[in-house]
C-alpha cells in the first residue's frame, strides 16, 4: 500500500514539473511578436522617400520624375508691416516680364490710374490743361483661391507688407504648355511654355470680406472695393475676368411678400322681377 502511494506521488510531481517547463517557452513565444513589431515601427521611420514601408505593395517598374520645378526669388526690399498669411486678401503692384527675352507684358504701372483731386474734390490739372494721374493702383485677390497664376499664388509667402520681391516662376507654374494669347499683335500676350519674371510689391494684407446675407446661389461675393480680382495676367492691362458688382450697389433683399389676396367673388345681379300684374 506504501508502495503504491510513493509511486502516485513520484507521478503526479513529475506531471507538475512536466507543466512547468512547457509553460516557459509560450511566455517567451508570446513577447516575440511584440518585439518585433517595435522593431518594424522604428524601421520604418528611417526609411528614405520612395521607399514603401512593410506591408506595403511592391511596384517593380522603374519610378520617373513628371517634373522638377521650384519657385524661386530675390528679396529686393524687405518689408515691416503684416506678415502675408494663407487665406487673406493680398493687394499688389507688380510688373512682368518674358524671362527668355525681357519682354514686358504687363504692370500696374500701365494700368489706367484714377485723376488726382484736390481737397474739395476736383481734378487736378496739368499744365497740359489735362487731369493729372494719380499713383498706380494695386489689385487684389485672395490667396489660395486658384485666382491667379500658382507662382504668383504662392510667391509671397514670408513677405511683409511694404516688401518688394523678384519672382522666377516656371512654365509650369505659370501658363502653362499653352501659353495665354494676347488680344492683338502688338500685344501678343505670353508664349506657350514661357519662364516669366515678376517684380512684385505687397501693398496690404486684410482679412477676406465676410459673405453677404444672402449670397447668389454658386457665386462669389465680391472683395473689398466691389471689384473681382483679374486674372493674372492679361495682355498689357487688359482686365481677364469681369468686375463683381459691389454688394452696397446690388439691390437690397426684398422683404418677404405678403401672401396674395384672393379676389372677393362678385355679388350676383338681383333677379329681375317679374311684372306685375
């Protein structure tokens, strides 16, 4: 009987030990794929640009660039005043030229200028006996709007209000393999795939105007003077996109109508009487 319970318990110590040491290399089984996603997280923070992480599909043609271009510039001046941020309304002067030939296609210096007055409000004459000119005349648009042309769109980032700035813009940040045709030959607009060159003066930067109460259904509001932004740029001051009405000009909101009357129904004629007799 002794015999029998030291061989039970000679059994069931060796089932516990038996236990014991298969549960070891589950443990160390079940940390491994931790370990090994931390390593292929941090792997993949180092890899270089256009290399696809793990997990990633693998394409095995060859990779080709569709483009290299950047917008460069010169600062001519620096400026003290508003920093130009994204999303504001920009107001410039500029002047451009055809970087292949010093062409100039156009600049607000030859834009038609308002006369000057004096203080009671008239023209101020030359000794020509004509209205004198008053300064060039900045335009405006707002940033990020797709508005102008993208080296322009984004050309001044960095600048301060009273800044003067070369810009180099690419054809591919400008007009294009198309080009934009000018009106005549004597203004023939730019040439397909034309480098252009911009100096560029930041006037003012404002915030955008708040939308109207009741703005047209798919139209813009118009920016601050009542005027749209001209695309940039048309031949020799030829504005491209017509001007927005000025919201205090545009008819003001009706009130709402007061509901038709409906007519009253006529009264009907009073019988005729028969005769008497």
């Amino acid at each position: 009987m002794k015999n029998t319970l030291l061989i039970l318990l000679l059994a069931a110590s060796a089932v516990a030990a038996s236990a014991q040491t298969t549960a070891k290399p589950t443990t160390a089984t079940a940390a491994k794929p931790a370990t090994t996603a931390t390593k292929t997280a941090a792997t993949a923070k180092k890899l270089p640009f256009g290399v696809p992480a793990p997990g990633i599909p693998a394409v095995k043609t060859a990779k080709k660039t569709l483009f290299t271009v950047s917008l460069r510039y010169q600062e001519i001046k620096a400026g003290d005043g508003t920093v130009a941020e994204p999303g504001k309304l920009y107001k410039i002067l500029y002047t451009g030229w055809l970087a292949a030939d010093g062409h100039k296609f156009d600049s607000t210096n030859d834009h038609p200028r308002p006369p000057l007055k004096d203080k009671d409000g008239n023209p101020v004459l030359g000794a020509d006996g004509k209205p004198v000119q008053g300064p060039p005349q900045p335009i405006s648009f707002p940033q990020g709007f797709g508005r102008v042309i993208p080296g322009m769109d984004q050309g001044f980032d960095g600048m301060k209000v009273g800044g003067q700035r070369r810009l180099f813009i690419p054809w591919q940040l400008a007009y294009g393999a198309r080009g934009r045709p000018g009106p005549d030959e004597a203004h023939p607009g730019i040439p397909p795939k034309a480098d252009l060159i911009f100096d560029v003066t930041l006037v003012d930067v404002t915030d955008l105007p708040m939308p109207s109460a009741h703005p047209p259904v798919g139209g813009m509001h118009p920016m601050s003077g009542g005027h749209a932004t001209p695309e940039m740029h048309p031949a020799h001051g030829t504005p491209a996109a017509p001007a927005v009405p000025n919201a205090a000009s545009a008819p003001a909101a009706s009130a709402t109508p007061a509901a038709p009357t409906a007519p009253a129904p006529a009264t009907p004629a009073t019988p005729a009487q028969p005769p008497s007799k």
